[in-house]
C-alpha cells in the first residue's frame, strides 16, 4: 500500500509555495533562515519550473533544483516537489500548437497563462512523462522529500478542450463505456443513453459524434453531461499516469495533487473519483469576500475535502495569509483571521496549514497575492502572525493522525450539480450550490460538525443525513436512502431532488423518480415562482406557522406521508408544502420550497428531534466547536469568530495547549482567538 502520510514529516505541515527560480540565489539563505524562524516544516517547490528544468526539448538543467533540495535538507525543512506539468514551456508550444486547448466556441488559447493544456494531448502526454519521469528518478531517494505533488489544481482555470484531437479521444472514451471497447455495439447504447430520437439526433456511427460545442439552441444535455465526464476522467487519466511513474521509480513517497474542493471555486472535477487516486488527498482554500461569514464557507470546504479523503487526516496544501489578487475586491485579513482560518481547517481534519506562497512575488500576475514574507518584510502583522502560528501548529504536533468527529452527514454529487446546471431547467432561480451552502450554514449553526457523502455511499453511521439537491439520482441511490431510512435514520430532502438517473432521463412515472418510495409520495407537477414571489406555510390546521418559501413550489400528493406544513398561498395553496415519512424505524422529510434561514432551521429542529441530536443552545453563534480523536487522546477545537468573549462547556477537564493552562467546566475563548484542549485520558 502506498505511504499516505509525508515522508520523514513528525510535525504538522506548515509553509507554502515556494518559488526560488524567482530570486538570486544569494535570497535563498535568507529565506532559508527566515523559513526556520517561522517554524516552517514544508515547502512546496517547482510548481511552475519546467522551462527551468526543461529549456529546450530533452537538455534537463537539475543543478539550481539539487543546490535548493540540498539546502533545505540542511536547515531540517521537508519538500513537497511538483511534477510541473500545469506549465509547459514556451518551446513545447512552439512544437505542439494543438496542445492548446480550444474553446467551446472554437477558439483556441494562447500561450501566456497557466494550465492552457489539451489533456487528450498525445504530445503534451509524452512531455509530461519524461519530466516526471527525469524527477522521479534523481530526487526519489533525495532526503528531503516528503511527498510528490503532480500537476497543479486540475480542472482550474481550464477544465475541457473542445478541439478535433479530444473529439477522437471522446468517440475512444464512448466506446469504451457503452461497448466495452466495440464501437459499432456502442452507437446503439449511445443513441438510447442520450435520447437522441429527439430532434432527430440519432446517430449512424461514433465517427458522427462530436464534443458538444456551440449549437444554435439547447445542446443535447445528456451529450454535455457525458462530455463533463469525458473531460474529467481524462485528466485523471494524466493524473495516474504520472502519479504511476511516480510510484514505480520513487516507491515509499505519498502522491497527491492539489484539490479545490470549495463549491465556489472549482465545478469541474468529480472529486469523489479523484480522492480514491490519491495517496493523501490535499486541498487549496481561498475565502471569497462576498460579504458573507466566510468561517462558514471554509468550514464546508474543509468538512467536504476530509469526506473526500474518506474521513482520514488531510492536507491544506494552499490558502493565502491576507488578501488574494484574483477577486474584484480583495480586502485583508483582520488581525487574527489567518490563524483563526488556519485552525479551523486543522479541527476540520488537516494535518497541517500551507499557504501561496512563501515571499511574495515582485512580478507577474500574482504579485498583489498576500504570502508570508510580504513585500512589506519582517516588520509587519502578516509576518509576525506566520510566525506565532508556526508556534501554535508545533503546540499541536500531537493530533497528527487523528479524525475529526462528525455528527450528521449531507450528500453532495458533483456529477447532478453538472446535470443541474445545464440548460432549459424549470427555473434558473434554483441553484443547487445555493441550496448546499443553506442546508450547510444551518447545520453550521446547530453546530453540527458534517461528514459529506456520495448518494451510493453506506448511511448508517450517521443519525442525520441532509439532501440538499440531488436533481440526479440513480436507482442505486434511491435504494441507499430508502434502506437508510428503514433500518432507522432520519432523512431531509429538498426539492428537485429524484428526477433524473445517470443519462439525464426523467425517471419513469411521477417525481421524484427514484425518492418517491422513501418520501412516500409523488409530485404531479413542478410551480416555480416568479422572481420576488413568496409564499406563506401554514400548519395542519390552518393556523400560520411563521414559515415562508420562494423560488419554487410544487403540487404534492401523500402516498403515505404525513403533511407537516401546508402552502397558504400561492399556486400550491391548500397543497402540502413540507411532509413527513414514517418508513420502517425512521423517517424522510421532505421541503417543496426554498425555505428561508429561519424557517429551515425550524424543519430541521423537528428532524434533529426525530433524529435525537439534543440542542446545543449553550453555544454562541459563530463559535465553533469541533472534535478530533484517535491514539493520541481527544482534541476539542473551540473557534471563535464573534467579536465578543465566549464559554464553551467542556465534556472533561485537560490541558489548553496554545497556552498550556489547565481547564475544566467551561473554557474561556476570548474574542477572535481559537482554543485547543487536549482531554485527559
């Protein structure tokens, strides 16, 4: 089995991208020196290098690589060394211009970025495994290598190539999974997966087919979903290829590739098929300043990277120290929000905090991205707030390995977000990536630490399990969730949710298609509302009930369930609204509407009732409270993100580790500060 743990690590991970190419060397001592006042434990190096190491096709220049290598073996700091291949160089260009991806609308890009790569490349393939495969071989046995780190966030900022090369490779990928290979028995099984009886579609032969580029109208959606799938599995295909070299000439070293797992940055990749590829499953987090509790946001992107990684300690590979570059606006970070961030994820799973990138850079598009040297040097908070959270991180050696605990579970399936977000839906208005982020804040807000899960997965480890949109549901996933639920689970789910099987087809009869069993009941017909519509819930009996909904409603009929709320307006009015399901020894509930914050926490109180999860109303607002455990004892992560003191009660007595004071009964967390206890055994 491969290592999944970085080689020869015995702290947690702390430092960040780091880019000497960019400096003379007479700065690398400095940042060497400055690396060991900080605490840094890791460095990610040569993300971006290959023309460096590569200058013209098949001439290597390795001597700055081993002098830096070597350097940080000597100052006791572990290497995280990349594959470069998010980065070909200017002369692989030059010699493959078809290995720049084109555009849905037939435009090809031009060299100048990053990650402008045809993935179905046969050039772009070949060069990629030669330079992995000349790392592999001179530093796979270096001392200073902790872990391998191929590519750079797949899927970001190009995630398909619609170009006459991935047309072959597309009509090869069909084949293979429609006819095992055959492709004259794959054509039938395409034309009935696609439906393409409609509109007069149907094709002849796999030659006939091409990527789903721009159509006058609505594109066949079950063609565009394929295509999603095409172009995911084919970076993955690059992923493994190298990760395999890697493996075979450098065994003993854990593979991984940088994810971007938040919903808001990165709708591309099926991270639940990438997280089986990797040794150990490692994440970039970047906060985007909209205004809202960014905490919460981080949280669910670090909640969804642990699922990823099956629930075992994970890596944050990358976040930035202040304020990023990227954004229309980007303000910094206050006083104290890098550690509180950094922390958060470490509660959340994380073996370590990293960052982009180590000394901010003087040039190119990245400059005004926050790092942990700044431009401003040694005499200024960002760096002074690095140092004292390098302190805090080796305070905290001892949780390495642990799990974060979790308490309910959400599914979440990135192949329905894609089906969802096609064309021609019943409202643009419903957003399943909304619906996610809603379902997640009231969670958060109960205080519910949340594992996320795949609609197949095995349920029974969790009371609670949350469906916040899941337009597109197999019939696998339908039979999980009725099983969940008999054998006694409590279940909610929203609308939308059921409608679809793998091939975008409407499940046969009435909505929700696959859910209907486990719902007990059907849905006659969907009633989206119209923008600034709401509607009012009323109770069985009519009273108000303080609930209102909008965006969507529907007209369901009971087929065992019992209505809970009812819609007192609108075009359902009279109709159940919210229902409940009693099925074997538990429960499935189901919400009609996109219900408010106020209103769904109320749904899901009674459901946390069903559930018996007891209220945590002794917690503040926006104090987290998080746990992990394992070997080494029991770790309680208090996070507080209010601007007031708080008390968090603690199950038992320990040790506060940042601080090193004893504690028992309720722990004092000051305002912005996070706390770490250590229960006794």
């Amino acid at each position: 089995m491969p290592e999944t743990t970085p080689k020869g690590l015995t702290r947690l991970a702390f430092g960040g991208d780091y880019n000497p190419e960019q400096w003379p060397e007479s700065v690398w001592q400095e940042d060497v020196r400055l690396m060991r006042e900080a605490g840094v434990t890791m460095v990610s190096v040569g993300v971006f290098s290959w023309a460096l190491l590569e200058p013209e096709p098949g001439r290597y220049d390795f001597g700055w690589l081993d002098r830096l290598m070597d350097l940080l073996h000597t100052h006791g700091i572990r290497a995280d060394l990349a594959t470069p291949t998010a980065a070909p160089p200017a002369w692989f260009y030059r010699d493959h211009p078809d290995a720049l991806p084109v555009s849905r609308e037939g435009v090809r890009y031009a060299f100048g970025s990053r990650a402008a790569i045809c993935h179905s490349n046969a050039g772009y393939r070949a060069a990629a495994a030669r330079i992995t495969t000349e790392l592999a071989r001179r530093y796979g046995t270096h001392p200073a290598l902790a872990l391998w780190h191929v590519h750079n966030e797949y899927g970001v900022p190009v995630s398909a190539c619609y170009c006459d090369g991935c047309a072959a490779h597309f009509r090869r990928w069909l084949a293979g999974r429609y006819g095992a290979g055959d492709a004259t028995a794959a054509v039938a099984a395409v034309n009935e997966a696609w439906g393409t009886a409609f509109w007069g579609q149907r094709y002849g032969s796999l030659d006939e087919i091409t990527p789903p580029r721009l159509t006058p109208t609505a594109c066949n959606p079950a063609q565009q979903l394929d295509y999603r799938r095409f172009a995911d599995a084919t970076m993955r295909e690059n992923y493994t290829a190298e990760r395999d070299i890697l493996h075979e000439l450098a065994p003993g070293v854990p593979v991984t590739t940088n994810f971007m797992t938040a919903l808001s940055q990165c709708d591309s990749v099926d991270y639940w098929a990438w997280g089986r590829e990797t040794d150990l499953v490692t994440n970039d987090h970047y906060l985007i300043t909209d205004g809202r509790r960014t905490h919460v946001n981080l949280a669910m992107a670090a909640d969804l990277t642990r699922s990823v990684a099956g629930g075992a300690p994970w890596l944050l590979l990358e976040h930035s120290t202040s304020g990023v570059n990227w954004q229309a606006r980007n303000p910094a970070k206050r006083p104290g929000e890098m550690a509180r961030n950094s922390l958060a994820h470490v509660a959340r799973g994380s073996d370590g905090a990293m960052f982009f990138q180590w000394r901010q850079s003087r040039r190119g598009a990245e400059k005004f991205h926050s790092a942990m040297l700044p431009h401003a040097g040694t005499d200024s908070r960002v760096w002074r707030e690095a140092v004292r959270l390098g302190a805090d991180l080796d305070s905290l050696a001892g949780l390495r390995g642990t799990r974060t605990v979790p308490d309910v579970a959400m599914l979440w399936d990135w192949q329905s977000w894609w089906a969802q977000n096609l064309e021609w839906r019943p409202s643009e208005d419903h957003d399943a990536r909304e619906r996610a982020d809603s379902f997640y804040e009231a969670l958060y807000d109960r205080h519910l630490t949340v594992d996320f899960a795949h609609p197949e997965a095995d349920l029974s480890a969790y009371p609670l399990v949350v469906v916040p949109a899941l337009y597109l549901a197999t019939e696998a996933a339908g039979r999980a969730l009725r099983t969940y639920a008999e054998n006694g689970g409590t279940l909610v789910v929203s609308y939308f949710s059921g409608i679809v099987d793998e091939h975008d087809a409407v499940h046969p009869g009435a909505h929700p298609g696959a859910l209907r069993d486990v719902l007990g009941l059907t849905v006659e017909e969907f009633s989206p509302l119209l923008a600034g519509e709401s509607v009012r819930l009323t109770g069985p009996d009519g009273a108000a009930a303080g609930l209102t909904g909008d965006v969507w409603t529907e007209f369901v009929v009971p087929r065992g369930a019992e209505t809970v709320w009812t819609y007192g307006d609108g075009p359902a009015a009279g109709r159940p609204a919210i229902t409940r399901h009693r099925i074997g020894g538990g429960t499935a509930w189901y919400v009609s509407t996109r219900l408010d914050a106020a209103a769904l926490d109320t749904v899901l109180a009674a459901a946390c009732d069903d559930a018996g999860i007891a209220p945590r109303a002794e917690l503040p607002r926006d104090v987290e409270v998080v746990r992990r455990t394992g070997d080494t004892g029991t770790y309680l992560f208090a996070i507080n993100h209010t601007g007031d003191d708080a008390k968090v009660p603690l199950d038992a007595p320990g040790t506060e580790l940042l601080t090193g004071e004893r504690v028992a009964g309720r722990l004092a967390v000051p305002a912005g500060a996070v706390r770490v206890v250590r229960a006794d055994a």
